[in-house]
C-alpha cells in the first residue's frame, strides 16, 4: 500500500526541550495510525503541522504528496479533523454549526451528519453553549466524519465520552477503515487504540521512540506471562527453586510472576500439580504494559 | 472573500455596530434638529470629540474578535478545517471591518444631512460638502485605527495581548489628540497620534464654514487643503497595517 501521510525529519523547537525533534513516520493508505504519549510528548504540535497550522522549523510533512504547510486549503478537502480543544463558532445548535461547516466545505446537505447525531446518540438541535463536555465533543466527531474525508487527523477525540460512546466511536473508525479512509489519531487511551489500530507510535519528550504494529501485541506473542500464588510458604519457596523465567516476586503475598514460552508449558504444569496453588492467572500483552515498560526503559537523548 | 465567512462575521458583529451608529444618529440628529445646530457649531462640540470615541470602542473591541479572539477561543479551528486560503479569511474579515465602519460614518452622515434639511428649513451645498467630508474623515481616521487593531488581532494568539497593544495604541493616541486640543503646553504630543490628522478646522475652511475655536480665541487662519495631505496618510497607516495583518496572519504559526 501507498504511504498517504509522510512525516520527515520534522523539528518543532519551542525551546526548553518542548516541542518536536526529528519525526520520521508514514502512514499507509487505509491504515489506523495511533499516536500516544503523555500530555506534553508533542501529539498535538505533530497534527497541528498536519494540519498546516504549525510551521516546521526542519523537515517537513506531506499529505498525499502535498506539502501540508504550503498546500494547507487544498488538502483540507481530503482531511477531516477533531482538534484537540473544542471551541465552537457562534452559531445557536449543533444543527446550525453542522450546516455553516458543510457550507465551508461546499457539501450538498448534511444528512450524513443527522445519521452520524443520531448513531451517537446526539441531540444535535440543543445550543452549543449549554451542550455538556461529551456533546460537544460528539459534535465534534460527527463534524470531522460528516463530509466523508478520505484521511481523519483525531486529535484524542475521545476525550470526555462516556465507555458506551466510545465503543461507537472505535466501531465508527473501524468501519471507515474497512472503507478505505486512512485514520491517524491521538489518544492517552490504550485500550482505544488497542482494539481500532493498526500501528501505533510511541511520543516522549518530542521524539519517536517506538513504533508497534499492533498485531504483534495482541495475544499472538509465544511468550506469555503467568501469575500464580500459592498457598503456603513452603511451597512457594520450592517453587522459586525450579528453573523458570522469574519476573516478579511478592514474598508477603506468596505471588511469584514467569515468562514462558508456550512450548514448556507442560513443564510448568507438571512442577505446579507437586504444589498446593491458590490459583494460576495468565496476564495478557497489552499496549498499556508495553508501553510502560518502553518509556520508563527509553531515555531521550537531548 | 469567502460569502459564508462573510455572513458569520457580520452575524457576529452587527450587534455593537448597530447600537454605536444608532447612538451617533441619534446623537447628531437630536443636536440638529433641536438646538438647529450649524455645520459648524455640530463640528466643535460634537465631531471634535464624541464620534472619535464612540468608533474607537466599536474598532477596539470588533478588532480583537475579528481574529485574534478566534484564534484564542480555538473557534479559527473550523474555518481552516475546510478549503479556505487564510489570505482569503484574513481579506474577508478585514472587508467586514473597513465596509461597516464605511457604512457606520454614511449612516451617521446622511442622518445629519436629513436632519439639518428638516431642522433649519434647507441646507447649501457648502454644508453639504462639510458633512460628507467630516465623516469621511472620521472615516479615514478609524480605517488607520481599525488597521493597528486588526495588526495587533493577526499577529497574537491571546485576546489580552491583541486588545492591550492594539486598544492600548488607539486609546493612547485619542488621549494625547484629547490632552494637545485642551491643553496647548501638550501641543507636542500631536506628532505621535494620528488622531491630529483628522483636521475639521481644515475640513471647514475647505467648505466655506465658519472656524470655531475651541480654546475660545480666534482661530489661526486653517489651511483649506492641509486635510487632504492628511487623508493620505492616514490612508497609508490604514493600507500598510492590514497589508501587514492580513500577511503576517497567513505565515505565522496558529495553536488551533
């Protein structure tokens, strides 16, 4: 598949360390791209200059092969966006607001906006201005999907939506994917971008320090980790005795955490049926624990 | 321009344009037609002082909201999100301000013209002249103020910055204009305020109007022309400042 999003080289130096240092990163056509990091990592400055809002200081980032700085007004056609702060044009309703954006973007009637309100559960005839933090940011979302853009630069637009609303909101992107769309979007969610992604990059302090396909996390690795506690001492010191893969241990709680590869499992088993075990629990890969593991063990070079 | 830009705009602005250029028609026409006020008494006691005032609030608070308060709220965000060149968004706004202050100063005017005719049974040509040509001043004047505002409202992203240098500058320039008139040991301060430029004692001469002096002693023979020389500069400020505003707004780096 063709690379649609093209990031390179990109700096944006604030000064003090903030900002973005050197961002290498494409995006293929019809792929969901992830982007987390803790706030401040630099996810909003990299859409931004999608966007062509930012200025690169080096480098530069492209859309379809334009130039997202110089080319900002016609790749706008292409792109749907949710900005990372929601604040609203004066107009009354969601309604009114839906129907000033598609006037902008030249769209005949916004009935795909009615069905997207709707999808989320959406009084989109409310007032803007006494809509809660949740309806604005539906709003928000069925703005960026109503004109049916083939590339969505989501800047965590799942803030403030409640768990069911944000099924609907990864089951909304999955389906663009399997439209064709090419999604890149922010999060701090692992788990949302867990179940819609296709690849997802790590942000600290302005650099890139992993990017994952996601496949790799989800439950196919051959080494899996196992929590077992058990019910005496005795055991428990015999246990740590045998020739396994020791991660973690918690004494107090009679808690031992291996690694092992499923083609020892057996031996695993075999050792544990001699020992009395409170229970045994396999503790899956998420993107959460990997990550975790990848910032704290990533150290920035400045 | 962009037509649907246009229409929010004005949708959003309307409403304090209207009160000012009702209160200034209300204002002139009830000194005309009650006090049968000539041209040239309305120029000293009215055109000298109030509608400077009166704009300055319409072009201080209208300038910030034009940009600089959309790029802060993060409303700007929705424009830029669809196929609209910010050239066009920063032309269109700056269409907005100059045409509604064009259109606050022939309301305001036309409302004297009317008011005088009905007021003192007829009005000459020379009257005439004067009154288009002081509002046109007073015109000209704002579209330099306007243009420092809509400067400062391009290049910052906090509204406060935008309306502390951009209402910091016109408010600073209509009191030392203010201090020099009452006050003739503050003359000098009339070099750093464009406010000066909008010369009625020319404007009046120009007209065949008689020349009030505010100070109460005899006014120094005005020359008749100097005003126009003053338009043009103050038609350069205005034609530079939102040149400056408009480029600098499609270069420079927005936090949207």
């Amino acid at each position: 598949m063709e690379n649609i999003i093209n990031i390179q080289n990109l700096t944006k130096d604030y000064g003090l360390g903030r900002g973005l240092f050197g961002v290498n990163l494409s995006v293929r056509e019809g792929e969901v791209f992830g982007l987390v990091g803790i706030n401040g990592a630099g996810k909003t400055t990299m859409i931004r200059h999608l966007m062509g809002f930012l200025h690169p200081t080096r480098g530069k980032c492209s859309i379809m092969g334009e130039d997202c700085w110089r080319n900002a007004e016609e790749l706008k056609t292409f792109v749907g966006y949710v900005p990372g702060e929601i604040a609203f044009p004066d107009v009354k309703s969601g309604i009114d607001f839906f129907k000033l954006q598609a006037e902008y973007m030249g769209m005949n009637g916004i009935s795909r906006a009615v069905d997207l309100a709707e999808r989320f559960n959406l009084d989109a005839t409310a007032r803007l201005k006494r809509m809660s933090k949740g309806m604005k940011q539906k709003s928000a979302i069925v703005n960026a999907f109503m004109s049916d853009s083939d590339i969505l630069l989501l800047d965590e637009a799942t803030t403030g939506l409640d768990p069911l609303m944000q099924k609907v909101f990864t089951d909304l992107v999955r389906e663009e994917k399997h439209r064709g769309k090419t999604v890149f979007m922010s999060s701090h969610m692992f788990d949302e971008l867990e179940s819609v992604c296709d690849r997802v990059a790590f942000l600290k302090e302005g650099h890139i320090i992993d990017i994952i396909e996601l496949s790799k996390i989800r439950g196919d690795e051959r080494v899996k980790e196992y929590k077992i506690e058990f019910v005496n001492d005795g055991d428990y010191l015999a246990f740590l005795g045998k020739p396994f893969n020791v991660k973690q241990r918690q004494e107090e709680y009679k808690q031992v955490t291996i690694t092992i590869p499923d083609d020892d499992i057996n031996e695993l088993f075999r050792v544990l049926s001699a020992f009395e075990v409170k229970y045994i629990t396999q503790k899956p890969q998420t993107l959460e624990t990997y990550f975790l593991e990848k910032y704290n063990n990533t150290e920035v070079s400045q | 321009m962009n037509g649907t830009l246009m229409k929010q705009t004005i949708k959003n602005n309307i409403s304090l344009w209207a009160i000012l250029t009702i209160v200034q028609a209300f204002f002139i026409g009830a000194m005309v037609m009650g006090g049968k006020t000539p041209v040239s008494m309305t120029a000293m006691s009215y055109y000298a002082l109030l509608p400077g005032l009166i704009s300055a609030v319409y072009v201080i608070v209208t300038g910030n909201k034009l940009i600089a308060a959309q790029v802060d709220k993060g409303t700007m965000a929705y424009v830029l999100s669809t196929p609209i060149r910010r050239t066009k968004v920063a032309l269109t706004q700056a269409a907005y301000f100059v045409g509604s202050l064009f259109a606050m100063f022939a309301i305001a005017g036309c409302t004297h013209i009317i008011a005088h005719r009905l007021g003192a049974g007829g009005i000459s040509g020379d009257e005439v002249k004067a009154i288009l040509l002081i509002n046109a001043g007073l015109f000209m004047l704002n579209f330099a103020l306007s243009g420092i505002c809509y400067l400062a409202s391009s290049v910052f992203n906090l509204s406060k910055y935008a309306i502390a240098v951009g209402g910091g500058i016109v408010g600073a320039m209509h009191l030392m204009s203010l201090m020099a008139k009452f006050n003739s040991s503050f003359d000098w301060l009339k070099s750093f305020s464009v406010v000066t430029l909008f010369d009625i004692d020319s404007i009046l001469a120009f007209s065949n109007q008689q020349v009030l002096s505010m100070t109460g002693h005899a006014a120094d023979a005005p020359d008749g022309a100097a005003f126009i020389w003053k338009f043009c500069i103050l038609a350069a400020v205005g034609a530079v400042t939102y040149v400056a505003g408009s480029t600098l707004f499609a270069k420079r780096d927005l936090p949207l």
